[in-house]
C-alpha cells in the first residue's frame, strides 16, 4: 500500500496515519514528525524550520524534498509506505513524480475550517511516537500521558490560535490545489495514475478510521 494523505491542518492525518500505519504494516513518513525531530534534536535544520513553522508558514521545497529523498533511502519500504504532510505544494509532487515515487492512493480527508481552532488548541502529542491525542475528542487513558509508554505528552508550539488561523490560509494557497491535481492525474487513466478517494473527517475518529480503510479497499 503506497499511499499520500491530503487535508487541512487538524483534519485528522497523523491521527489516520497510526491506524492505516498498522493495518498495512508501513512506515508513515510524516515531514511535520521529521521537522520536529530536527528541532529537538537541535540541527542547523531544526532550528531554521522552528521559525518558519512557528510562523505558520512553508518551508522551503528544497528542503523538504531533500528531507524525504533521504528518508526513503534509509526506510523499509518493502510493503509500501504513507505520506502524511507531503506533498504541500506543486514542486513537491512534480519532484516527488519525476523521481519515480509510486503512488496507489491519494486519501483526502475533508473537513470544514469552522471546526479545526477546537481540534487543535486541544491536541496533545507523544514527540516520541508521533501518536496523536484531543483532550475532548480523543483522550489518553491517563491525561497528559501516552497511552504506549507512560511518557508525557506536550502540546504543539504552533498550535496557538493565531498561528492555526495562519496555516489554514497557507494550506487554501498553497496546498489545497494539490486535490485537482491528483483528482485530475487519478481521472487521467494514465498508466501508474493513482486512486483518489475522500472521506469526511468529521465524526468519531473511529469512524473516520472504516471510512478511511473502506476507501482503500475500493
Ligand atoms: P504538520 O505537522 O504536517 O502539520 P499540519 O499539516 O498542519 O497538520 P497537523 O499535524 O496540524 O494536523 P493533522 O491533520 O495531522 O491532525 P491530527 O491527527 O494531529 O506540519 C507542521 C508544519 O511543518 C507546517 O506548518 C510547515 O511549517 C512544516 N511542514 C511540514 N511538512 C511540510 C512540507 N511538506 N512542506 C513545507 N513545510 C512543511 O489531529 C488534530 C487534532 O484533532 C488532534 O488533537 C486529534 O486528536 C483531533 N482529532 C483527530 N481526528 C478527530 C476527529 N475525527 N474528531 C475530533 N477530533 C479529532
Ligand atoms: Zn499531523
């Protein structure tokens, strides 16, 4: 299963990304994950990215297509892989198609930007794991633990309203013509073309989780 991800910041990614993950034994590639891990780590690279990202904004194709490049290199990719935050814009997927990355679904996942500030201000994360909670929607066992390894959880610098507000616009300009691309490649027939599918992502995640497999099973 080769797989990419589409939707708004908040719609539900990461949060799919752990249970299609695990059903089809693939790694998830999530270029939000690798930023933050630049981050903690301290690199050069992290601590560029932390400004950008903090901003709300992009950052450079260059970049990030390098940073995936890399990615796939040391990555087990025998059963397929989920890209999940990757492609953002045009270069990225013209770059991610010209060097020979295959892809069977584009899985969009819709949902309205009325509901994404609530989804976000109350969203914790493992940094260890990627795994996603909601203090409402989605709670850990143990508040502010992960459910896996007991470890804390910590809430996301750019998850301050005004920054959320910021990647929603970024996401209408820059990201979200990424679904007429793959809708029109998908409908093109063209050999090696894609499966292009959406799901609302509002309602209960599990829900929005047999959405998700019964659209990738189609
Ligand atoms: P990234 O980490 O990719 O963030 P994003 O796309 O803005 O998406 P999020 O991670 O915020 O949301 P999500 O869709 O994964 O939702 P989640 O499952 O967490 O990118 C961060 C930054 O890095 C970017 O702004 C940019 O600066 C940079 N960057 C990354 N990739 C880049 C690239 N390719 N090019 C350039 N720059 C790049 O869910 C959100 C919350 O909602 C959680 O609390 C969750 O529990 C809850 N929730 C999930 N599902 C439901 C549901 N069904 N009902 C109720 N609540 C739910
Ligand atoms: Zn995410």
């Amino acid at each position: 299963m080769r797989l990419i991800l589409l939707g708004a910041p908040g719609a539900g990614k990461g949060t799919q990304a752990n249970f299609i993950k695990e059903k089809f034994n693939i790694p998830q590639i999530s270029t939000g994950d690798m930023l933050r891990a630049a981050i903690k780590a301290g690199t050069e690279l992290g601590l560029a990215a932390k400004k950008v990202m903090d901003a709300g904004q992009l950052v450079s194709d260059d970049i990030i297509i390098g940073l995936v490049k890399e990615r796939l290199k040391e990555t087990d990719c025998a059963n397929g892989y989920l890209f999940d935050g990757f492609p953002r814009t045009i270069a990225q997927a013209d770059a991610m198609k010209d060097s020979g990355v295959t892809i069977d679904y584009v899985l969009e996942i819709d949902v309205p930007d009325d509901l994404i500030v609530e989804r976000m201000s109350g969203r914790r994360t493992h940094p260890g794991s990627g795994r996603v909670y909601h203090t409402k929607f989605n709670p850990p066992k143990v508040a502010d633990t992960d459910d896996v390894t007991g470890e804390a959880l910590v809430q996301r610098d750019d998850d301050k309203e005004e920054t959320v507000v910021k990647r929603l616009t970024v996401y209408h300009n820059q990201t979200e013509v990424l679904l007429g691309y793959y809708n029109k490649w998908a409908q093109s027939g063209l050999p090696g073309a894609p499966k292009y599918r959406k799901i609302t992502g509002v309602g209960p995640v599990e829900q929005v989780r047999d959405a998700a497999f019964a659209a990738l099973a189609e």
